[in-house]
C-alpha cells in the first residue's frame, strides 16, 4: 500500500483526497482503479453537510500518458443525499478535486492539451496528432472542448459585473467575471436588473460584487443578493469623473470663446494682404440649415417632445437606435452646445486652403465658383458648399486680421486633467492653465478631478470623505451630481460600502480618456 500511495503522488500530483487500490496493465494500458477517501461532502446548491450515501458506480478518465501509454482511471464514486428540507436537490455526486468534473471522461488536465491540440491543429489533424500522443480523441471530442465551458453552479466569492456591447449603441449584454481569477463565467443576453436579479438567485454565493454604477446593477444585486458587498468600479468612477468634467467644459464653452476673441486687439480694415486671416466661426443663427445641423435640430425637438409625453430614456433610446447616454445628453444639453461640439469634432478639409483664399480675396477674386476650381487643381477635395460659405464670411466682413486662440475641446480639456501633470508637455500645461484662467468653474472642476484621480489612484479610498463634501459644497453642477451619488466610506449612506480595502477595486488599471474618445 505504500508503495501504491508513493505512485499515486507521481502519477496524478494534482487528485486531492484519492487513494489508489490497484495499478495494472491491460493491453498496453496503464488502468489505474481508486476511490475517493472523504467521508463527508457538502451540497453544491445549499452547502449542507451529508455523510449519508445513496448509491456508488464506476467512471472512467483519461489521464496524462506514462512512458507513450495511455492511462486509464477507473474511479468509484459516491452519490449522497442531501437531508435539507428546503433545498431542491436530493442527491449530489461527489467530485475529486483536480481529476474530476461533472460529466467529464477525462482529467482537467488531458481536456487542456486537447484544447490546445484543437486550437493549434484543428479538428482530423489533432485526432491524429492525439493518437501519437496516447491520448486519444476524436475530431467532435477535440472541436467540443473549444465551445464555452459549464458555468459553475454557484457564484464565485468575488464577482465582476459589468456590460459589452453586441452592436455598439443598439444592443448591449452583461459579462459576468470570477474577479479573483480574472476567468469569465458568464454572458447575459442583455443589461437589465431582472436578467442579472435571476442569475443571481439561480447561483448564489457571491460575497463581494464589482460593478459599475449604473442602477439596473445596483437594483439587482439589492434584490438578489442583499447581503453581498457592492464595489465601486475605479476605472467607472474614473469615466463618471471624466463625463462631468466634459460636461462642466461644455456648459462653459462661452467663456473659452470670450477668452480667446477678448485676447485678440481688434484691428483696422487691412489696406494690405495680411500674412494670415483666419475667419471667426459665423454665429448659429447665420449657419445654413446643414445636413448635420437639420439632423441634430429634428432629433433634439423629438427627444425632448417624447420625454414631455413620459416616455422613458429607456424607450427613447430603443425608438431612435441611440444608447441611453446619448438621450441623456440631448435632454441635458442646450441645442447650441450640441451643434457646436458635432462641428467641432473633427478639421475640416478647407482649414489648409484658408490662406490661399483670403490672399486670393483680398486680391480682388470674390467669385467661390472660381476660388473652388483653383484649390481643386491643388488637391482640396471637399465640396463647393464649404468654399461659399467661407467667402460668404469674408464678404460679411465676420473675418479677424489676427486670428483668435485656438480653443481646446472638451474632450481633449477632460483628457489633460484626468492624466498626471507630469505625463503632459509643457505645451499641454500651458494651454490647460490658460483654460482655467479663462474659466473659475473649469478651474475648480479640473482641481476636484485631480484630487479624486489621485486619491483613487493611490487607493485611498477613506480619505474620499472629505472630499465628497468639498464637491458638493464648491463644485460646478455635474461635479456636484457625481459627488452626491458617490457614497464613499463614512459617510453612511449605504454601510455596505464602508470597507475602505474594497472601495476601490485595484485589479483592473484605471484607463484614462484619450483626446479622440467619446
């Protein structure tokens, strides 16, 4: 018998709790016959301790082969009951850890090297290749183990929430993730509190939960699982940080526009071709009735009329195709604010013709027809529309001799403050810091920012109490909302909350918003 226990160590390290009986050759192959040693087994569904035994049969397993042969194990296995009244599964099969799992025919081990045998030869070259290996499979055996495994029956003690996107901004699913394994387990066919609330109750056991901050989460986790701990997401506070900031920088663009045209001297009629001109943009009301401006018009007024008649933001989003994000942006934003960012959003193709037509114009050629043959022959590419507005605006005399500071968007503005001041230029800080000057609620937004950044970057996360209250107290509106729905440890508005070491999740590094991103 010792003998057997010294060759049960070498040829299967990993089975916890096995003892092998016997070790023969039949055939060329290695049959292994063993038992599990536990006398007590707890319910996967309800944890409950049974020692009482229901009935035993026989598997077989294969193993990892010794000296070129297969290995074969044949396993007695217990099924006990499971004497608790309330629990819906009467009896339950024993496992051995680290050899068995439910419904297999072969170690977690053999299943991985024929997972990785299908996924580097495929399906008939890996049956061949498995055969010269000694651990042979089939090609449907070997394509089978490339499909989603079991998900397990209970939940893992840390579990990740969090939603993807089937199809950006129409249809979107829940991803659930083993966080301290950093293992998927799951894909929910929607974000709903109900689709979550009924996972959830079909697999209990979770003791800590990672999810952001939506409230469809937040609803089904109060309702499912109300003794697990809710864990705030750093890297979603991060992007709900940055979504205020960008936010305060929109509602404040008028400040930047004052700022840099108040910069600018305002000079006499030029009675000489300047070295540069650049036109100011033309006010709104002066705007053509553009493709992009109609469409922004029309659905803004709809929005807004469907929200007036109750509809949901939910509803909404699902009538016109947006995500929920985006409905909320039309209803919170002035109409101005919208078309503006969307014509700020990218250059346009006549930025680098603009000399070249201001020279031409103060030469005495003000027909746009031919001022748009002649940059087309040097390789403009936009349309003619564009170059008759730009005239236009020279003609109104809207054009400044000196051009006005370049304004900074939101989203570049929001990127600058969220990143370290030591991983920006010099040329970035310059520019930031004349924003900030040019605006005291950008200023004082950027300053909580920074500060929230750096505590949740240092996780410190019970020094966020202190912070909260400033926010709320000196902060511009949308870093005020972000403040108020944040309880951080403390403050006692949700006790489950208030362990400082699960505040802030650290496996997951805080993503800063780069310049280009929504």
């Amino acid at each position: 018998m010792g003998d057997l226990s010294a060759l049960k160590d070498v040829l299967f390290p990993n089975a916890v709790g096995m003892v092998l009986d016997r070790l023969s050759e039949v055939g060329g192959v290695i049959v292994a016959e063993a038992r599990s040693a536990v006398t007590e087994l707890r319910c996967p569904d309800c944890a409950t301790a049974s020692r009482r035994v229901h009935s035993r049969y026989g598997r077989r397993l294969a193993e990892y082969p010794v000296g070129g042969r297969r290995v074969v194990v044949k396993l007695e296995v217990r099924r006990f009951f499971c004497d608790a009244a309330g629990c819906g599964r009467r009896t339950f099969v024993e496992q051995v850890q680290g050899l068995t799992t439910r419904y297999a025919r072969a170690s977690p081990g053999v299943k991985r090297l024929w997972r990785s045998v299908a996924l580097t030869a495929g399906g008939r070259p890996g049956m061949r290749l498995c055969r010269s290996l000694a651990v042979p499979a089939g090609r449907a055996r070997l394509l089978g183990q490339l499909h989603a495994p079991d998900v397990p029956t209970r939940s893992p003690r840390v579990l990740g929430v969090d939603d993807f996107a089937f199809r950006r901004s129409r249809t979107y699913g829940t991803i659930l993730l083993d966080v301290e394994t950093a293992t998927p387990i799951d894909l929910l066919s929607d974000r709903t509190s109900e689709t979550l609330a009924a996972w959830l109750t079909a697999h209990p056991g979770a003791e800590i939960i990672c999810r952001d901050r939506d409230s469809g989460y937040s609803r089904a986790i109060k309702e499912a699982a109300p003794d697990a701990t809710e864990v705030a997401d750093r890297w979603h506070m991060h992007q709900n940080l940055s979504a205020a900031v960008e936010k305060t920088c929109h509602q404040h663009r008028s400040c930047l526009h004052k700022y840099a045209l108040d910069d600018v001297d305002a000079p006499a009629p030029p009675t000489a071709p300047p070295a540069a001109l650049l036109p100011l943009t033309p006010p709104l009301d002066n705007i053509p009735a553009t493709p992009l401006m109609q469409r922004v018009t029309e659905r803004h007024a709809e929005i807004h009329r469907l929200r007036e008649a109750t509809w949901t933001i939910s509803a909404i989003a699902r009538r016109f195709g947006l995500d929920r994000k985006t409905v909320r942006r039309y209803l919170t934003t002035d109409l101005e604010v919208l078309i503006a960012s969307a014509r700020d959003r990218r250059p346009r193709q006549l930025d680098s013709c603009r000399p070249y037509l201001q020279q031409r114009f103060v030469d005495g050629c003000t027909n746009a027809a031919q001022l748009y043959r002649e940059i087309h022959e040097h390789g403009y590419r936009g349309n003619h529309q564009a170059v008759r507005l730009y005239i236009r605006t020279l003609r109104g005399g809207t054009a400044a001799a000196e051009p006005p500071r370049p304004i900074p968007t939101p989203c570049r503005i929001t990127s600058w403050t969220m990143r370290p001041r030591d991983g920006l230029s010099r040329e970035e800080q310059d520019q930031l810091d004349e924003v900030r000057i040019a605006c005291p609620d950008i200023a004082t937004a950027c300053d909580l920012a920074r500060v929230f950044a750096g505590r949740v970057r240092d996780r410190r996360g019970h020094l966020l109490a202190d912070w909260v209250r400033e926010a709320e107290t000196n902060g511009p509106g949308p870093v005020r909302g972000f403040a108020v729905r944040l309880p951080p440890p403390g403050l006692g508005r949700r006790p489950r909350r208030h362990d400082a070491r699960l505040q802030l999740r650290s496996r997951r590094r805080a993503r800063q918003p780069s310049g280009s991103g929504r």
